[in-house]
C-alpha cells in the first residue's frame, strides 16, 4: 500500500525561507533573472556571494554619494557591496534579511571588503522587511535567555515584540535616503504587502525615494499559481500586476512614481502570463499643510495637459495657482525642468500665510501675482536699440 503524505502544504513564507537557505549553500540558477552589473564594483565582492546572489535588476545606479541606504531583502549581500562603493565613506548601508543562511553569508566578507575599500559601511541585520521596527537579532537573544513554553509565555512575546519595537527599533523612523530591494517584493506574502510599503514609507526621510526592483506580470497570476510553492518561491506567482505594483507605492502615500526601467523580453511565461523585470522609483515628501503664497507653475509640454497624483491638472503654457509646498516639490526630482516656476513679486512670509485650497486648479492670474498695486510702466529710451548704438 502506497504511503499518503499527511504533511501539511508549506505556506509562502516557509517555501521562501526553505528554498533561499538552500540556495545560501547550493547556487541555484533557476532564481537567477539575467541583469547587467556596472563590473567596475564588482572586482572586490568574493566569488561566492556573486555565485550565490539572486536577483532581477540592479537599483544601484540611483544612488548618490553620502546616502543612508537601506537593502530590503538584502540575501548574500551583493547590492549592499556595491551601493557602498557609490555611497562612499561618507554614506552608510543596512542590509536587513531575515534569513539566517543567507545573513551569514554576507556578514562572512564584512572585513574583508571593507580592509579592501579601506573604510567599512554595511552593516547586516535579521529582520522581516514587513516589520522594520522588530529587530529579530535583539529578540533571538530574548527567547534565548527566556524560552516560549507556555501559553502565558506567549503572550509574554507579544508584549516583548511591542517593547522591542518601541525602545529599540531596527530602523528608525525618518532615517534613511534611499531604501532598494532586489527581486523581493514578490516574495512577501500579499497579507502583509501593504504593511510592507508603509514600513518603507515610514523609515525613509521626507524627500527621500524607495528604488525597487521586482518581477511583475501582464496578468494577475490565478489562484492555483499563487498557491504553488515552488512557483511563488521563484519569483513568479506572487508577482504584482504591473499596474497594481504603482498603485501600491500611490496608495502607500508615495509621488513621483514612475518607471525607470522595464524589460521588454518577458523572464518567463507560465500559463501564457509574461513575467518581466521592472525598476520602479517612488519618492517621499508631498505630506503637510498647503499654504497659500500667490506663486504659480507653468507646465512646459510636450503634453497639452498633465496631472499629478493628488488631481492636480497643469495645462501647456498657463501659470497654474499652487500652495507653498508644491511650488517647492515640483522643483525637485523627479519633475525637475518639466514646471517654470513663478515667484510672486512681493513675498509673503511663511508665518503669514493662510491655508490654500489645492483643488480648485485655478490659473493663477498675472495680476495675483504681482500684486493688485502693481503697476510699473519700463522707460523706453529713444534708439536704444537701434543697430549703430550697441547698448541693448
């Protein structure tokens, strides 16, 4: 009589972890997404991080020298050695991880880069990138110390976990420029997905960016695929929708979405669903009062008209009425050099300024802007600019 299997199905997080701790020991290409690394970075990093790094794009290049960078995800630690060559001895890179095959393997090298580089800039962590207050290391130590054997003990836990995240948080709030991950989105269970967002959210400082790279789909994946172990810990059913993936990063409290890079040849394709490599940016920033200050901002094209994320419309050409903090937002990146801005011709100081209604999409008048009392007439003097005088 054959034997019946009387295991229960491994759950997302189970499969992931398994078959990630394997692949700590054993490369296993099947997790590899062909990417193309800057090789300039890549001379100091040992052989068997990058035989053992698994990942589908490189989020690297958007950093700047002296970011606080923070790697979700961060495996073997490959991206987090080559962003601290970008970074530079001025910047700092957190790898979190909650892996403890793949932790082990990165913090393995740690001085040994580092005596390469001649300064030392990463540090790793155990830790869920869902949870970002919860420092797993600190809890290890906890429950090693006062192990869970009862029922009181566990709630116990629960109220150690609450303590842990209050007074010791893995990453604070606000603290970081530049959070990347690499191929490990798809990975977190789509329960804990939006948590995942407002934890990158929460951590990054405001004008800060989350510079992601994921495997996404032209389709949704059906419910028997998401359900598949192997193919959700490949990187593949648990894929976010292309569309869906933005509105994520929208409904999280994110602007300046947008799409820095996406492959035009699919990865894979399962059930005639395309799934692809895509580098996404989203920055942090538009949050706080709006503040009426008579400035103005004029879209340039090439478009007839744009919309930003918070229903703002800017039509070709015409100065638009916009708060204080837009005027300013629309002035970084990623919108720089699409908007001129106009500056009203009396200022109105900060401490004065009256709350603005946003939603009106007014254009803003000329006369509003220079102010009701204006009216400067400019000398013309008789042949100034006349071809013999030169003086214009």
């Amino acid at each position: 009589m054959d034997s019946v299997n009387t295991q229960p199905p491994a759950s997302e997080e189970e499969s992931v972890y398994t078959r990630y701790a394997n692949a700590a020991k054993q490369a296993e290409q099947a997790l590899c997404c062909p990417v193309e690394y800057n090789q300039e970075y890549l001379s100091i990093i040992p052989k068997e991080i990058l035989e053992k790094d698994y990942g589908c794009g490189d989020p690297t290049p958007y950093l700047s020298p002296g970011d606080t960078v923070l790697d979700l995800g961060s495996g073997g630690g490959k991206i987090c050695y080559i962003a601290s060559q970008i970074v530079g001895p001025s910047g700092k890179v957190i790898g979190v991880d909650c892996n403890a095959e793949m932790l082990s393997l990165a913090r393995k090298y740690r001085q040994e880069v580092a005596d390469q580089l001649g300064y030392s800039n990463v540090e790793f962590h155990s830790g869920l990138i869902q949870d970002l207050k919860l420092d797993l290391d600190l809890l290890n130590r906890e429950l090693s110390a006062h192990p869970i054997d009862s029922q009181s003990r566990w709630l116990e836990l629960r109220n150690l976990e609450e303590r842990l995240r209050g007074e010791s948080p893995l990453i604070p709030d606000d603290s970081i420029d530049c959070v990347i991950s690499n191929c490990v989105l798809n990975l977190v269970r789509e329960s804990d997905r939006s948590q995942l967002l407002q934890e990158v959210f929460r951590v990054l400082k405001r004008g800060g960016k989350a510079v992601i790279s994921d495997i996404v789909c032209d389709e949704s994946a059906p419910h028997h695929m998401r359900k598949d172990p192997a193919l959700w810990s490949g990187c593949i059913s648990g894929a976010y929708q292309e569309a869906a993936f933005l509105k994520a990063f929208e409904d999280a409290g994110f602007h300046g979405i947008e799409i820095l890079k996406r492959e035009d040849t699919p990865w894979q394709t399962v059930e005639g669903i395309e799934f692809r490599s895509m580098v996404v940016a989203a920055y942090k920033g538009k949050q706080g009062p709006c503040l009426e200050r008579n400035q103005a901002m004029i879209y340039g094209g090439p478009f007839k008209k744009v919309e930003d994320d918070d229903g703002h419309t800017y039509f070709r050409g015409q100065r638009i009425a916009v708060c204080d903090k837009t005027f300013r937002l629309l002035q970084t990146e990623p919108y720089r050099g699409q908007f001129i801005p106009v500056e009203p011709h009396q200022d109105i100081p900060l401490e004065q300024a009256r709350e603005m209604n946003c939603r009106r999409n007014a254009i803003r008048s000329p006369q509003e802007t220079k102010g009701k009392n204006y009216d400067l007439t400019t000398q013309v003097m008789d042949d100034c600019c006349s071809p013999d005088t030169g003086c214009c």
